[in-house]
C-alpha cells in the first residue's frame, strides 16, 4: 500500500507533499522544538511586557504567526493577551470597513484572554474629531467589566457615558485613569462608577470637568493612589478646598500618592491632619478670590494642619487667581507663608521637591531647603512669561557647594543629584556655576538653568570635562 505522504497522482502534488514532510521532519529536529511548553509560555510573556500596541510587529501577534506549534502556544495561553492598548486614528473615523475591522480584533483578543485580569488602554488620536470610533470600542471592552483590573482612557467626555450604566459592575477593577483634554461640557453630567468598583485602588482624573466631591461618596479609605488635576478653566466647586483635601488626608489611611487642586479656603480644622502613609504630594493652588481672610493666612493654616512623616516628594504650584482681570497676580506675590512652611518642611524626610510659579527669593529658597538635607532633587520654576521670573542668583547656586556662604556658612542639601532651574531669571555668573558643579561631581547627575550670556571659553571647556553629568544650558 503506498504510504499517504505519496498519495497525490500529479508529480506536482507529490512534490509538495515531500517538501512538507521534509519541513516538518526538520522542525522535529530544531533544538527549540524541544522545550517545554511551559518554558514557551514565560519566554512569550517576556516578549509582551505590560501593554503593547496593537500591531502586527509586537508581542503577542508577532510570536503567534511565527509557525504552527508557537501559534497553537500562543493561543492556548491566556496571559498572553490581558494587556491591550488601542488609539483610533483618522482612518478609522473616515472608513467603517476599518473600523469594523479593528472592532472584530479587539473582540477576539478579548475573548482569547477568557477570565484572566485585562490591564485596557484606550486613546483617541489628535486627529480624530469624532467619539464614534472609541465609543464603539470601549462598548467592546465593558462587555468583559467583571475581567478589568486596569482601565485608562484618553478622550472627550462624551466618550464617558458607557460608564454612567446602572448595570457597569467592576469587581476586579484595580486602577482607573481618565484624560481628556478636549473637554466638551455635556447636557447631563456623568456619575462615574466608583461605588461599583470595590477593590479600585488607584483613580486618576485629568483635565475633565469631573466633580471632585463624588470621591467622598464611595468607600476611599482603600485608595492609594489619587489623582484630580480638572482642567484650568473648569467651574471652582471642581476643585477641592482646603478643608476638603485635610479631610481626605486624615480619612485615607492607605493613600500613598495625591495629586490634586485645591481651591484655597480657609480650613476649619483645629486638629492635625495626619497622613503617615502618604509618600508623594502634588499640589495645585488655585485662589478662591477670596478677600477675607488673606491668602498667605489661608495657605498658612492649611500647612500648619497637615502631617506627613513619611513624605517623600513633594510638588507645589501656584496657578493664580481664577480670573486674572479680576485680580491681578501681581496682587499675591509676595503672600508665600515663610513660617509655616518652614515648620512643615522640618517634619518631612523630603527627597525630591519641586516649586512651580511660587513668589520665592534665593535667600527664602536656602531657608526651605535647610530644612530638607536629604533632598536629592530640587525642581524651581517660574512663570515663563509675564514678567514674573525671579532670579536664580548667585547666591543659591553658592549655597549648593561645598563652600562657606551666608546665612549659616555651610553647605545645604549635600545628596543632591537633580537640579533644575526653569524660566527662573539669568542672574547667575559662570564661576559660581562652576563651583556648584565642581563642588558636586560624582553625585550630581542633572543640572537645567538659564544664563543670561552664551558660554565663555573656561564653561565652554569645564562643559566639555563635565562628562559625568549632563548639563542643560538656556540662554
């Protein structure tokens, strides 16, 4: 009897059916057909890190069409596609074939992922005018609710009212991220569904109108991670107060990082706020336009009512008032409160700190900064327009080295590896630059500032012997 490899009755046919088997006898014998299944499944899963985009040339589509065995490996391993990342472009807005092509193969990875935890990440393109693509999509992905861990979506509001479903249910759903900066004020708001999420660790709102006070009605002492940064020209009752951001401090005793903006009331609080978790605080000061009692009282009582022991980064802006023409900034520059700040600083173990748009001197940056030692980055920066840069001055860059400078003749903030100086004014001479990073070779590893006048040929030469650190000039 002929044997089956043969079978064919045209020469051609049998020709390809020896090549074949020939192939197949080859692949038998490779090394790697050999290994494990097991071994297979953590060498794919190296390939696809966290979340890939979407495409042909990543990790898992690309190991999936590499042959028949590593196909079949591939999809017989769920992990494998628990992580997806897709942006509509304008290609799919304008042509629906490619939109229902996308939509089938979000689909499909889906459902190759079966009920292992999806990490989801949706963005519309700059170029796309129209919600109807990632509308379609995110339909898509909250047919899979009860399987979401992590959900980021990057698009207008209008995009957001598949979440305001009464029957949404987000058991598993860890990290919640939502981005849209092209805000479009909707008829209805949207109530985003934070009391359906029990196990939502870490929430992030950015440039929305979204009501900051639906965070205190749900269950928040598991966050930790919160992030509402609205856009700069929402309504004020989006931003938290003073009061509000103390109370939510003291009531969140897991909350490890917050980002918010707060509108600056003056608190009620009689009592420290204490926040013993927390580790990295943002802040965005918003004035309130409020005459009675002053700002720097205002922003006062809030510092001297907080308590972070552990606090290791350290953000502050300063955006203004809402409405400039109504008060001029030019009105509060001078209303830092020094003595409060200064008491907070001294119960911190600040590592990095970053000052953005505050009215701060040289001499009022040295007194904050010998209250942190082991600060390892320091981020200053000024308006960049406006008129309202301060200087640099040679008398902080003197107190950053090793030399005896006033007001106290040592040195401040000895482990500093980061320094940047923005928009903050050009008042510095080449020798004091000299010495600071002279002074701090082997540690120092960033330095930003702006100079008034282009490089002589001493910096020109001492940039050029600066290869340890990367130095970043504007003029």
């Amino acid at each position: 009897m002929p044997s089956p490899v043969f079978a064919a009755t045209k020469p051609e046919d049998q020709l390809a059916q020896m090549k074949n088997a020939l192939r197949e006898y080859v692949a038998r014998r490779c090394p790697a057909s050999r290994l494990p299944i097991e071994l297979w499944d953590l060498i794919f899963e190296e390939c696809v890190g966290d979340a890939q985009e979407m495409s042909l040339v990543n990790a898992p589509l690309n190991v999936s069409q590499v042959c028949r065995r590593w196909r079949n490996i591939s999809l017989s391993n769920p992990g494998l596609w628990s992580a997806l990342a897709v942006t509509p472009t304008r290609h799919h807005a304008e042509d629906d074939y490619a939109l229902e092509a996308l939509h089938r193969v979000v689909q499909l990875w889906l459902r190759r992922a079966v009920a292992r935890p999806l990490s989801v990440s949706l963005a519309q393109s700059d170029s796309v005018g129209s919600e109807g693509p990632l509308l379609l999509l995110l339909d898509a992905v909250l047919l899979h609710a009860p399987h979401l861990r992590h959900l980021d979506i990057r698009a207008p509001e209008a995009c957001l009212i598949p979440l305001d479903s009464p029957a949404l249910y987000l058991p598993a759903l860890e990290r919640l991220k939502i981005e849209s900066p092209w805000p479009q004020p909707l008829a209805a708001s949207i109530t985003l569904p934070l009391h359906r999420a029990p196990r939502l660790r870490s929430f992030a709102v950015l440039r929305t109108s979204f009501d900051a006070a639906h965070v205190f009605a749900f269950d928040y002492t598991q966050l930790t991670e919160l992030t509402l940064l609205p856009d700069a020209q929402a309504a004020p009752e989006v931003f938290w107060t003073a009061e509000e951001t103390l109370t939510f401090l003291a009531e969140a005793p897991r909350l490890r990082t917050l980002r918010v903006a707060v509108n600056d009331y003056m608190p009620h609080r009689r009592t420290l706020a204490h926040a013993d978790a927390l580790q990295s605080l943002t802040l965005e000061f918003r004035d309130a336009l409020s005459t009675l009692p002053p700002r720097p009282t205002r922003i006062g009582a809030f510092f001297s009512l907080l308590y972070t022991p552990n606090l290791r980064h350290l953000t502050l802006r300063d955006r203004g008032a809402a409405h400039p023409a109504v008060w001029p900034l030019h009105q509060f520059l001078d209303t830092w409160p020094q003595a409060q700040f200064l008491a907070y600083l001294s119960t911190t173990q600040l590592r990095a700190l970053t000052l953005e748009h505050l009215p701060l001197y040289e001499t009022e940056v040295i007194e904050c900064l010998q209250r942190v030692p082991l600060l390892t980055e320091l981020v200053l920066a000024a308006r960049a327009q406006g008129g309202l840069q301060r200087n640099v001055g040679d008398l902080l860059l003197c107190a950053l080295t090793s030399r005896t400078v006033p007001p106290n003749g040592t040195p401040i903030v000895t482990a500093l590896r980061k320094v940047e100086f923005r928009h903050c004014g050009k008042r510095c001479t080449e020798q004091a630059l000299i010495s600071m990073v002279d002074s701090r070779l082997g540690a120092l590893e960033y330095l930003r500032v702006h100079r008034s006048a282009l490089p002589s040929q001493n910096l020109a030469a001492q940039l050029a012997r600066w290869d340890m650190v990367k130095v970043d000039m504007h003029y």
